[in-house]
C-alpha cells in the first residue's frame, strides 16, 4: 500500500514537472518565433523575397513562412542533383505548383527567383533559424531529464536508507528470536535432565512438567510466526479466497480466545450482527489475523482491561475493530508499528513480542484487498466505540 503511494506520488511529480516544462518550452519558442526568428525572418523577405511583407504577422504566419521557404529550398536543391530519368520534371512541376499556391497565399509576394550562391546563404539562414528553434526545446529536455534523474537518485538514496534500516531491525530481530529460543532450550535441556536423572523429588515433577510444555509452547508460536512472515513475503504466496460468512468467522476466532481473555484477567465485550454477511476471503489467513490481533491485546495490556471486537456496516464497507482500554501506545512507534520487527512494548522480554505479527496482519489485509491502521484516543465518533477504549485496530472492508 505504501509503495502503490509513492509510485502515485512519483506519478504526479513527473507530470506536472513534464506539463510545467512544456509551458516553459512553449513560451521560449513563442519569444524566439516574435523575435529573433521575426528579425531573421524579415531579414530574409528583405534580401531573398522583396516583394514579400512580414510586417504584423504573428508567430504561426512566421512558422508557416519559414516551413514554405525551406520546404522550397530543398525541392530545388534536390532537383538539381536529381538526373531526368529519376523524375526531375514531375519535381519541377510540383515545385511549380507550390510555388504558385505560396505566390496566392501571400496575394502575390512570394517569388522563388533565386540563384545558387543565394540558395546557400539562405540554407545557412535557415539552419540558423532551425536551431533557434531548437534551443528551447533542447535546453527544456536537458532540464527535464535532469530533474527526473535527481528524483530517481533521491528515491534510490531512500530505498538503500530503508533497507539498510530493514537489515538493521531483521538482525535485531533475529538476534532477540535467537535469544528467545536459547532461553526455553536451556530450561527444556535443564528440566529433561534433571528428570532423566532422578533429581526432582515426586511433588516438583508435574511442576518441572508444566514448564517445559510452556517453553515449547513459545519456542513453537515463535517459529510458526517466522515461518508465516517468511511464507507471505515469498514470491508466489497467493490467497485461497472462499465466500465466507464474516460474522461467523469472527464469533468463532473470538471463542478461541475467550479461555486466554479469562486467563489474563481481561473482560470481553462483542458487538457483532446478528446475519450473514458473505464476504470474499482466505478464511485461514484471516483468522490467524484476528486472532493474533486479539493475542496482541492480550498480551500487551494489564489484567482489567477490557477488550472489544466490533463489526458496523455502512453503505459501501464494513468496519471491523479489536479494541482495548489499555494504554496508548506512543506517537513515536505507533506510525512505524506496522513495519517489519518494530514492537510496541519497551521491553520485549516481558512482553515476549517479535516485531513481526503486525507486519504480518498488514500484509495479509492488503493481498486481500482491506486496510488496516491503529488508531488511539480520541476515537473519530464516527465508529461509535464507547468512551472507556484507548486504541483500536481498525480494518476496512470495501463493499463489492
């Protein structure tokens, strides 16, 4: 989604930057035409064609004059090189014909009675005259294309500063991850052979029991987010999407977690309509996004809170939110919470957050043709949440 902006933005940029040029252009060749190529061009009438007045004309009289003239000059030129059997007398007599409709054109001004040396000199007039013309065209492309390459340069210096900031955070990250695995290895390690070794006293071993399942509990939800960050940033991921009753897939991720709301200490409220509401989905992947979304809440907000999922209809989306009473998140990592291994939680190591299930969420909502954004008190009234919730993440449904 943020790159489909930039590309907008790079779009817009190159357009009015192109049109403001051209007008530039436009204007430089209107000045040239009315001055020096005015100057030149009577000049010419003057010298070559006497009879011919260009007093008052305007600048595409003088553009017409000048492609007549040298339209003329090279047809002579040309027949004089060009031997009878090539057809020289048909370019005689188109040249004839030309000749006359200019002579009317210009109520009896124009006579093409030139001789060889006068034919040079008005060829190089006329080249003169051409790269006149030229200038502004020439000096605008330069300026265009230049401009354009300091943009390309720019985007280029902000995509390397962002994937040197990418590899930062994903060597933080893995860096954490390896700790956070480590950590539950170790105790696993420590407990399996305390038991195998006898050493745990008969009351301590259901104890020592409960442990290690917790570990490999979080060793497992540790990988299976790697695996699902790696899986949907792979080339090729595609979504298997069903009709599916939005509604029904909601209650039932919501009755997943209403064992862990309870854990944790947390209330439970849930606004959702009472009808089907089909909707084109990966009933999978999305349901592993609200769940995860609803994990989040849990697990980053204190026992007392209250969590909420709400589901509205408008005219032409629905709105879809998991809400908490829980603390704001600051400014500083709420606009780049959705970014790959960015946590919401100070210390990672209480909280047991990896940076990714935002990422994740976001990007499944996106293949899926939704949007997906945080937001924190105040609460536009326009979602009708009830006063005592301090952030929500909102997802948009369009309509078909």
């Amino acid at each position: 989604m943020e790159d489909r902006k930039k590309l907008k933005q790079l779009q817009g940029f190159l357009i009015r930057r192109f049109f403001t040029t051209l007008l530039m252009v436009l204007a430089a060749e209107f000045f040239m035409l009315v001055f020096p190529v005015g100057f030149l061009m009577q000049f010419i009438s003057d010298v070559f064609f006497p009879g011919l007045s260009t007093d008052g004309i305007g600048a595409m009289e003088i553009l017409t004059l000048l492609g007549t003239i040298l339209g003329l000059l090279l047809l002579h030129l040309v027949s004089k090189f060009l031997p009878d059997r090539f057809g020289r007398p048909v370019l005689e007599a188109f040249i004839s014909i030309w000749e006359k409709k200019a002579d009317m054109q210009w109520q009896g001004g124009f006579s093409y009675r030139l001789s060889g040396i006068q034919e040079l000199f008005l060829l190089l007039l006329l080249l003169v005259i051409v790269c006149l013309l030229l200038l502004p065209i020439f000096f605008g492309g330069m300026a265009y294309v230049s401009l354009v390459t300091k943009q390309f340069r720019i985007i280029e210096e902000q995509q390397r500063e962002r994937q040197r900031e990418y590899e930062k955070k994903r060597n933080l990250m893995l860096s954490d991850i390896a700790h956070d695995l480590r950590t539950p290895i170790t105790t696993i390690a420590g407990y399996t052979k305390a038991l195998s070794d006898g050493m745990v006293p008969a009351e301590k071993k259901e104890e020592y029991l409960d442990a290690i399942q917790s570990k490999s509990k979080r060793m497992n939800e540790l990988i299976t987010l790697l695996f699902e960050y790696v899986k949907t940033d792979s080339e090729g991921f595609a979504l298997q999407k069903e009709k599916q009753d939005l509604c029904e897939t909601i209650r039932e991720c919501v009755a997943l977690s209403y064992q862990d709301i309870e854990d944790a200490g947390m209330e439970l409220e849930v606004e959702i309509p009472e009808e089907s509401i089909e909707v084109s989905i990966d009933n999978l992947q999305f349901s592993r996004t609200v769940t995860n979304l609803i994990n989040n809440a849990i697990r980053h907000n204190e026992a007392g809170t209250c969590i909420g999922v709400f589901l509205l209809r408008e005219d032409r989306r629905l709105l879809f939110m998991i809400a908490d009473s829980g603390q704001r998140i600051e400014e500083s990592v709420a606009k780049h919470l959705f970014e790959p291994f960015v946590m919401g939680d100070e210390s990672r190591s209480s909280k047991g957050g990896s940076g990714l299930g935002l990422s994740i969420a976001k990007k499944i909502m996106e293949l899926h043709g939704f949007s997906i954004s945080l937001l924190q008190k105040p609460l536009p009234p326009a979602y009708k949440l009830p006063a005592t919730y301090q952030k929500t993440f909102l997802i948009e449904i369009p309509l078909s």
